[in-house]
C-alpha cells in the first residue's frame, strides 16, 4: 500500500528529528563529559564522539545505513573499551556520559527505521553496555541489568508512540482521501452542471437560433448564412471556444466575433480565465443575434472597457422592446445573457424600451479568484490523539513499572517514607486526571496540575537522602519531567521549555542546598538532566512539530487533488460533450452541414419544415435540463411555444395522475406531436391521458396540404387520421 502525504511527511520529520535529537543531546553531555574525569580515555572517546554526532547529523540523509552501522558501533565501543567510561556508579545510576551515548542511540533510531533494525539497535547497545559494566566492575555486572533493561523498554516505548502516531496519520491520510473523493464528485457534478448550462445556453444562441430563422422563412440563401451555419456545426461538437487551462485576451475575440457591428475597447490586452471569457462571448452572440432578429435595420456598437472591473455594452438604436413583457418560455435574455453571466462570478442587465433602442451591460471582475483558498492543512486527530494516548501509556510504563519499584527498593533510604508515598500518589492522581483528557488534550494550560508536579517533586526530593538525589533512588525528578509533556503537549514548545527549565532550577537548587555540590556534582546534573530531559523535551517537541506535518501534508495534498480534480473534470466534460452531440449528430447536424455546403436551398419548403422540426427538438432539449415537477408537460409545451411563436394557436388539455416517464420514453411520445406541430398553420390542440395501463399524446392541428404526416417511432403505438387540413395524431406508451 503507497503510503500518503501525512505519513511521508511524518516520516520524513522523524528522521529528521532523530538527527537533531541525538545531536542535541549527545553533543553537550560529550562536552562535559572531561570535566568529570580527567583521564585522557575519556577525552579521546568523548572527542571520538563529538565529531562523529557531529559528521553524522550530516550524513544521516544521504547515507542512513552507513549513518545507523557507524552509529551501532561507536556506541558499543563507548560501552566496551576498558575505562572508556566514569565509574560503575555512575554508569548504574545512570549519570555517565555513556548513558547518555547508550540511550540516544537507541532511542533515535526508532523514530525511522524498520522495528527490526531498531529493536536488533537497542539489544545490541544494551549488550554492550553490561558488559562494559562488567569489564569495569564485574561484581557490579548484575546492578547493571535494570538501567539495561530500562535501555530496551524506552526503545521499545519510543517505538510503540511512532507506531501510534504512524497510525494516526494513516487514518489521516485516508479520510482525506475520502474527504477528496467526496469533493471530486461535487466539484465534477458541479462542472458538469456549469458546462451543460453553458452548452444549451450556446446552443440556443447558434444552432437554434440558425435553423428557428430558417424555418420561419426569415433567412434565404446568403453567404452569411452558410457562414454561421458552419460556425453553428463547429460549436454543437464542442461548445469550448478556450481551452480550459488558458487565459483568454477578450480584445481580439470580440473584434472579431463582433462582425458587422462597431467595436472599440482598449489598446492592451484585457485577460480574464476561459470560463468567464466563454459566457461573455456567448452573451454578446445572443445581444448580436437579438438585434439582428428583433432591432430592425440597425447596427448595433460594442464597447469593451476595464474601469474598476471588465465591462461590455452591447447598445442599438432599434425598435426596443419591454423587457418585464418577456414570456417566461423564452430563454434567450433569461438563459444566455442573465443567468450565463451570473454562473460566471459576473452580472448583466438589460436595458430597452419600446422606440428606444437596447443596451446590454456585461460586468465581471477582475483579479478576482472565483474559488476561495482553501487551508492547505489536513485535519488529523486521530494523529494527536495517538500521540497523547501512546505518552499516557508511556507514563503509565514507567511510573508503575519503573519509579514505583525504584520507590519500594530504597524506602529504608529515604529521609520520610510518608512524603514519597504521599507526592507519589499525587502525581498518580494527576495521571489519571490527565487521562481523561487525552481524547481532545487541554483546552487550557493546566497551571494548577502542573503547580502540583513541581510542588510534589520538590517534596520528594526535599526529603531523600543527599548522596542520591543525583542518582537512581530520584524518581520524582524524572518523572516530574514525563508528567509535564503530559500535561503540555497540545500547548507549544514554550510553555513545555518553560516548565522544563523551572522544574530543573528547582532540582539544582535542591542538591545544591542539600550535598553543598562542587563542580563535579553539578557537571554530573547536567548529564543527568540531559539524558532526562532530553527524551521528555524531544517528545513533547514531536508533538508540535506534527501541525507542521499536516500543513505541508496539506499543500502536497491540495495540488495533487487540484491535478486529479482538473483531470476528472476535463475527462467527464469530454464525455458530457461526446453523449450530447450523439443526441443531435443524426438529425441536426446532417441540417446545418447541408446548409453550410449549399446542399440545402434555405427558401425550400421541405428544407424549412425540417429545420423547424431540429428547432423544436432543440426547444425540447432545452425543456429536458430544467427544473419540473411534471416534466412531460413542460416539454410538450416548450414544443407548442415553437408553434406558437409561428402563429399557431395551441391549446392543451391534461387527464390523470401523471405517471413519471423516463427520458426515452418522454421523446419517443413527443417526437410525433413535435413534427405535427411543425407545419400546423391556424390551431393546434394537444391531450395528454395518463390511464392505468398507459400514456397518451394526442394533437389535432391544421396543417396545409402537402404537409407530411409524423413517422413511426420504436416503443409507441401511433395512430395518425387525416381528414382534409386537419390531421389527428395519437401516441400511446403502454406501462411496464
């Protein structure tokens, strides 16, 4: 399985972050480690070690098994070389330099690479650090196994949290590959309703428009006509005048689309995204077409200008027109001027007046990103979560199953057994206070808890016996730190530091008071500290580093589903067009094609009533994308508009419950009332039955004498009767 965005992103923080954490670390306690013995073994190993960390830090990128090997071995040879190391003591309780070297090596490893190799890491270190106990003191060898074991069980914890939060990002990774399915669909549905919109809308404006002006005698035999209806055959098999990608310079496109009528617009270039440009084009055609329909014989003046956004003004000097007194069957101010222009993000209005001319005003912005921005972040809880579940979990390991027997071992130790059960218990108590936050983290900076931890902590080191509070029998120093990640992970790296940096100012303040601490005592805290701290600070900076995670994760994953969305839609919008054209390419294509070669003499009766007839089916079309709660009704009254706009009087009559038909169904029954209302002449009346067993279409109209009646259509039973002008059709769809 590949793996996603949040997760490679995640691994790759990891391996970065173990790098610099080991680094961190390792270089400061290598620096201190001569000031607490001044053999020279110590120097060269300690030197031996400062620079490798150091060639490491650099290598680990390039070269990360060359970096792990060389890593594994001057670890073990830390361990192993006689004397290389301070005391026995010191290394069981774990204040040696060693340690130190020990642990980051076995616990940075585990952040990237396989659970193999890192746990075969941890056993190998953690052999070598016995027997270097053992070479040192082999009556000690046995007192080495704890912090040994302890050695295996972090790494074995750090692992458990990287797998916790590994799952967390898988889980992250794919409900946003869920969450980006979901928007592809939408998006795609919603270009698909854009695009079809666009088309009928474009289609009203050419090919209907073409073959309407044909069939009702008011085009002849022209050059431009032939013109316009190759223009109209180019446009029905792919209505993108752009492509999708490009922006579009409007000056050359509407000087030329402008033709006979008058254009000016500004000397540079005025660009505007494809989509936009497309519905200004497509407007100022259906402005143009309209004043050539309805103006007179005028000629109409275009205007582009770009004063405080991009604006076109189509004006003539024409009859003018009432524009409240537009049927709400007609499409061609509502679809492909308004409601064209609005989809495009812009705005158009149309002013006219009866004697008064007409002006067209097309505004759309520019500079204006139609798709807001969105966050380039991935939503990841369950990642947060499994972090704050796996350092519970942690916590919990080591309180109970460290700190407590450390505890209970070296009770007859401490100063006031009491104090230590009581600041223990405490802390238990806030433990499991925490706990029940680990679903959503704080909401607010637990001031009171911590407070609590730092009192408790120091309580508890107040009352232990001064020769070990820098060492072993200590719990509550370290414990004091893991409590606090608990406590601050969701909250940054500042408060955390912040707590960290008090918590150790208390500690030295404590042994300093209590073991009047020279240097040496003071060099081995830092050790200490460095160790501890170093596991708790690089955990709780893990935590803030993964909202750095989600956001690059989050950009990666915006482009790649920009690029997957782009594709989707251009994939399905090629097909949207391909399934369209097939709905025409055998009725009014072969139409315009004629028309445009000349086969087609437009003065031809037989010529007009066809494309009268492809007009109709167009309007049909057109009635097919709208909204309708009878849709059949709808259709068949886009068709009697046609005939009613050639002066037929059409009225229609509806009988039943209205059984919903198919697509299919609703043409095959309103193809035969379409052709016989394409050459009625005075009336026509429609009858729609709905009965139990079937739906029925009938029309009776006046149709002149040479008039051809409707053709058999496959699925409909149809029944034709002519009785002199007058021809009776019936169209009867039996039920499944």
């Amino acid at each position: 399985m590949t793996a996603g965005p949040v997760v490679l992103e995640l691994h790759e923080l990891a391996r970065r972050y173990a790098a610099v954490w080991k680094v961190a670390v390792i270089v400061p306690t290598s620096v201190l480690a001569p000031f607490t013995d001044d053999r020279p073994a110590i120097l060269v190993a300690a030197s031996v070690v400062l620079a490798w960390s150091v060639a490491g830090f650099v290598l680990l990128r390039h070269q990360p098994r060359v970096t792990l090997a060389v890593d594994v071995a001057v670890a073990v040879a830390v361990c192993l070389i006689p004397h290389s190391a301070t005391s026995s003591d010191q290394a069981i309780n774990g204040i040696s330099w060693v340690v130190v070297v020990a642990a980051i090596t076995c616990l940075s490893h585990q952040l990237h690479t396989t659970t193999v190799v890192g746990m075969t890491t941890a056993v190998c270190v953690t052999v070598a650090f016995v027997v270097g106990v053992w070479l040192s003191s082999p009556d000690a060898a046995a007192e080495s196994l704890p912090p040994a074991a302890l050695f295996v069980a972090q790494s074995g914890m750090c692992r458990w949290l990287y797998r916790m939060v590994r799952r967390g990002a898988e889980v992250a990774d794919e409900l946003e590959q869920q969450i980006a399915a979901q928007r592809q669909a939408a998006a795609v549905e919603a270009a698909r309703r854009a695009d079809n919109r666009e088309y009928l809308a474009t289609l009203h404006d050419t090919a209907a428009s073409t073959l309407l002006m044909v069939g009702k005698g008011l085009a002849g035999p022209a050059p431009w006509l032939r013109r316009q209806a190759a223009a109209d055959l180019y446009v029905i098999r792919d209505s993108r005048r752009f492509a999708a990608t490009n922006a579009v310079n409007l000056v050359p496109v509407l000087a030329d689309l402008c033709g006979d009528a008058r254009f000016s617009g500004p000397p540079g270039p005025v660009l505007l995204p494809a989509h936009q440009a497309e519905a200004i084009c497509g407007a100022v055609t259906e402005a143009l077409m309209n004043v050539r329909r309805h103006a007179g014989d005028v000629a109409a003046e275009v205007t582009l200008s770009t004063d405080g956004g991009m604006t076109v003004i189509v004006k003539d000097e024409g009859t003018g027109f009432d524009p409240s007194s537009i049927p709400a069957a007609r499409r061609g101010v509502r679809d492909s001027i308004l409601a064209r222009m609005a989809i495009a993000g812009g705005h158009a209005s149309v002013q006219s007046a009866p004697g008064h001319g007409t002006t067209v005003v097309l505004k759309v912005p520019i500079g204006v990103d139609d798709e807001p921005a969105r966050e380039s972040r991935i939503d990841a809880p369950e990642m947060f979560r499994g972090l704050r579940r796996a350092i519970l979990g942690i916590t919990l390991a080591v309180m109970f199953g460290y700190y407590l027997p450390t505890l209970i071992a070296n009770a007859a130790t401490y100063r006031s057994l009491t104090a230590q059960v009581i600041a223990f218990v405490v802390m238990a108590v806030v433990v499991a206070l925490a706990a029940t936050q680990v679903n959503r983290g704080f909401t607010r900076t637990p001031v009171a808890l911590l407070t609590t931890v730092l009192a408790m902590a120091a309580v508890a080191m107040a009352t232990q016996d001064p020769t070990d509070l820098i060492a072993q029998p200590n719990w509550a120093y370290p414990l004091g730190g893991m409590l606090s990640v608990l406590l601050l992970m969701d909250h940054g790296i500042g408060p955390l530091a912040g707590f960290l940096a008090a918590h150790n100012v208390i500690t030295a303040a404590v042994v300093i008071v209590g073991t009047q601490s020279g240097w040496y005592e003071l060099v081995s805290l830092g050790i200490w500290a460095s160790i501890v701290m170093g596991i708790e600070f690089a955990i709780g900076a893990v935590a803030v580093a993964l909202h750095g995670v989600t956001q690059r994760a989050g950009a990666v994953v915006h482009e790649q589903e920009q690029l997957r969305m782009h594709e989707a839609i251009q994939t399905q919008l090629q097909h949207d067009r391909e399934a369209r054209y097939a709905d025409i390419a055998d009725t009014a294509a072969p139409v315009l094609a004629g028309l445009a070669d000349g086969r087609f003499d437009p003065s031809d009766e037989t010529v007009r009533r066809t494309c009268t007839i492809e007009a109709a089916r167009m309007r049909r079309l057109f009635a097919e994308n709208d909204e309708s709660g009878a849709p059949l009704l709808h259709e068949l009254r886009a068709c009697a508009d046609l005939a009613e706009r050639n002066g037929v009087q059409v009225t229609m009559e509806v009988s039943g419950s209205g059984t919903p038909l198919s697509l299919a169904e609703r043409r095959r029954l309103t193809d035969p009332v379409l052709a016989l209302l394409a050459v009625a002449t005075e009336s026509a009346r429609i009858t729609v039955t709905d009965h139990d067993s079937s739906v029925t279409v009938s029309v009776v109209a006046d149709v002149s004498g040479d008039a051809s009646m409707p053709g058999p259509s496959d699925g409909i039973q149809l029944d034709c009767v002519r009785r002199g002008s007058s021809v009776w059709v019936e169209a009867t769809l039996a039920k499944q």
